[in-house]
DNA sequence: CGGGGGCTTGAGGCCACTCAACGATAGTGG
DNA sequence: CCACTATCGTTGAGTGGCCTCAAGCCCCCG
C-alpha cells in the first residue's frame, strides 16, 4: 500500500475503502536515527526530501550501508515484528510514514496492496542480490565505478549530481575504506571519466559513462 | 502458493478453488543447469532432494553464488519475467515445478497465496541482507565460520552434516578462494572446533558451536 | 578567525590471493 | 579387480591489492 504512494491512483484505491491510514510527515535531522536494529518495526517510511541509510553494525564497529534510500523511496518495510537495518538520516530529512498495523489491515484483505508489498520487496531484494556480487567478486575500482553509475541513474539532474553522504558512507556501501574511496575516485578524475563541481568534491558530473559502465562490469 | 508446499494445508486451500495446478517433478543430474540467467521465468522450483546454486557471473569468470537451495527450498520465484540468476544442481538432484503463469492466475484472486509469496521473497532478502554484511565486512576466518554455522542449522542431522557442495563452491558463496577456504578448516580443525568424518573432508562435525559462533561475530 | 571534522595523500604492512606442486579420491575402462 | 586418470582438496612460497597509520589540507561553521 507504501508503494502506491509513488503509484496516486492506486493508493487512493488501497485507502479508500476501509481504514483510513494514519498518515503522517516527520523530519529527522542530520546524523539522526530513525528506527534501531532489532527495534518493533511499527512503520514504514517513505522519504520526501533528504536521504537516508540503512546499515548493520558488528560488535567491533564494522558497518555495513546496506542501502541508500533517496526521495521516494520506501524504506522499514520489514514484513516482519522487528527491523533488520539501523537507519538514519544522512542529512536533513522529511519522511511520511504509516502505521505498519493499520497497513496490514488493508493488506489482509486487498489483492493489490499485497502485491505491492510484494513488488517493493522483490526491487530490495534484486538491489541486494546485485550488491551481494559487488562486495564478494568486484575490484576497488570497479565497486566506485558501480556506485557512480547507480547514483547517477537515480539522482542525476540537469547533467550533474550531487551525494548526500559522506566518503564514510560511500566506502561502508562498497565495503572499502575511505581512503581507498577516495583514491579511485581521484583515479577516474585524472582519467577525465568525471568532473568535481564543488570543493567539497560531493558535486559530480559523469564525463564519460561508457567507459565508466566498462570499468563497473 | 510454492511456499505453501511446506504447509500443506495452506497449499489444498490455495489449490482447490480455482485452476489447477500444473505440478510436475524433474530431474537434474549433478552440474547440470536448471535455468539461465536472464531467460525467461517460466517456472518455480521447490528442491525435493539434492541441492542447487544460484549464481551470477563476470564477463571474466568471477562467479558470487547468491544462494544454496536444500531440500524444501524454494528457487526461481523472482516474481518477475526473467531469472536474475543462473541456477545448477550441485549433485543429482530431484525438484518439483510449478508454472508461473498459473500461480500468477491463482494469485490474482487468493490474498493468502500472494502473502506466501511475500513471505518467500521476504525471507530469501533477509538472507541477502545478512550475507551482505558477511561480503563486505567479515574477515575469512568470520566467514567460514559463519558458513558451517548455517550449514549446520540447516542439514544437520545426528549431529553432523555433509556438504554437498565442492570447496570452490563455498568460495564463491563466501567472496573468497578455495585456498583460504581450505586453510581456514583446518585451522578450525586445529583448534579442535570441528572434525571430518569422511576422507573427502565434506561430512562435518561441530565439536565447538559456541566458540564457532563467537568467531563468526 | 579559530577549531573541528571531512577529505586527501603518502608510506608501510598484512591478509587474502596467485601460482605451483603434491596427495587423495572417485570414476573409468581394460 | 586393478591400473589409470581427471578432478578435488591440501599445503607452501611469494605477491599484491587494499588496509592501517599518519600527517596535512580544506571547508564549513560557529
């Protein structure tokens, strides 16, 4: 029923009919949680504006990003009691979200909204059997290559983008370091395959996306 | 409605009411292929007896399996047109199928098999998420042992396990090679935390589960 | 304008990989 | 039944890609 929030016609469809959801925005702040691990899962969310990361901690500190999510993504769907990422907000951040119980409400009853739920956690579960052969078989090189690519298809505007999250964040999703990160990025800019527009290097334009989709695999 | 095989209440139920379901069992000799990635999904699979994988290959070779399938398992529900991964049997191997299409026609109209479904994909991406953190964060050592722990709890029986799959095969599930996966047995078997039972190495015991799951963090 | 955190760059180390050889096993055909 | 052979598994030596540690730079923000 989350998903149809991108899909209007459909969700006006799934709400109507019995229970009205309770329907609220929220904002997080920079650096903020929004659920924990092993937290009940109560909502899911959909992010407005901002970004947000879902990650898995080992006892040491280790990190895992397993997910970025950008505006519109659904995020928290567990289909479960309890979460299984940590999430927080990579920057200054707006979410809607809705009570997971009045969620299954509907869904116990409604074909379409199942499906839905089932359609948003297939695209997860692709997104992370795709990242699954990144972090076991791909090069530094290729793994920032890769992550280029992705974050240029999903918030590439007017020829450029620029990233929410930090070179932290970005080795914690590819399961580098930051200073590897940092080295083949600056690898692919001496190359001339991309271009910084910002001195705090977030700002990204794709010079040469051919030979970038060479290098990912 | 595939999940329901496992609960076969729930499967007469779906059943019944409808169409019936074309259901047919097959054969897969020992590395034979079962589907190709990117063809056409037009079946779901349950493993009857045998084991399979689910991989995905670079141009050059590089191979990240996804996933073991036991006995019980379901596989190839993609809940899409095509396979995102290529599936073998990795010894002979016994599976029942059913066609998509006609779980798709059931599905349109039965929420309960549709939530089969969900819970399937919703299980098959919580174990990708899990072996995300495994490929990008865990050591060799932390990996292999977090293997023989699944391994463990999911085809023991009078108190230990044999494999059926080869050494490369773990390797590829694991990020790693064959040699540190070999290296990284004995050092366990060193330590006296497990022991063979056969000369080929693949019947396991698990003398230590504590200490082995202490070591998988 | 001063402090702090994020980013970059270099030097050196280590974990896992590569390459190579050998042993063991199981499958094959005589 | 047994040699023969291909494949799998093991082990060792050496390498290299990425990590660690460290220092400096540059923003950003107070």
């Amino acid at each position: 029923m989350f998903a149809s929030l991108s899909r209007p016609d459909s969700f006006a469809k799934a709400a109507v009919p019995r229970t009205r959801v309770a329907f609220s925005e929220f904002r997080y702040r920079k650096d903020r949680e929004i659920f924990g691990e092993n937290e009940p899962a109560d909502y899911v969310y959909q992010v407005t504006t901002g970004a947000v990361r879902s990650y898995k901690l080992l006892s040491d500190g280790r990190r895992q990003i397993g997910a970025f999510h950008l505006v519109g993504d659904v995020f928290g769907l567990e289909n479960a009691a309890v979460h299984r990422f940590t999430a927080e907000a990579i920057v200054d951040t707006r979410v809607c979200l809705v009570k997971r119980e009045s969620m299954e409400l509907i869904a116990e009853n409604d074909v379409l909204v199942v499906r839905d739920l089932l359609n948003v956690t297939t695209s997860n579960l692709q997104h992370a059997e795709d990242h699954m052969l990144l972090l076991g078989r791909k090069t530094a090189l290729e793994r920032v290559a890769a992550f280029l690519l992705e974050m240029d298809r999903r918030l590439t505007q007017a020829g450029f983008f620029a990233l929410p999250m930090s070179r932290r964040d970005i080795a914690d999703y590819l399961g580098l370091t930051v200073e590897t990160v940092c080295r083949e990025l600056h690898h692919l800019h001496d190359q001339g395959i991309l271009g910084f527009l910002s001195p705090n290097q977030r700002q990204i334009v794709l010079l040469d996306r051919e030979k970038l989709a060479h290098l990912s695999l």
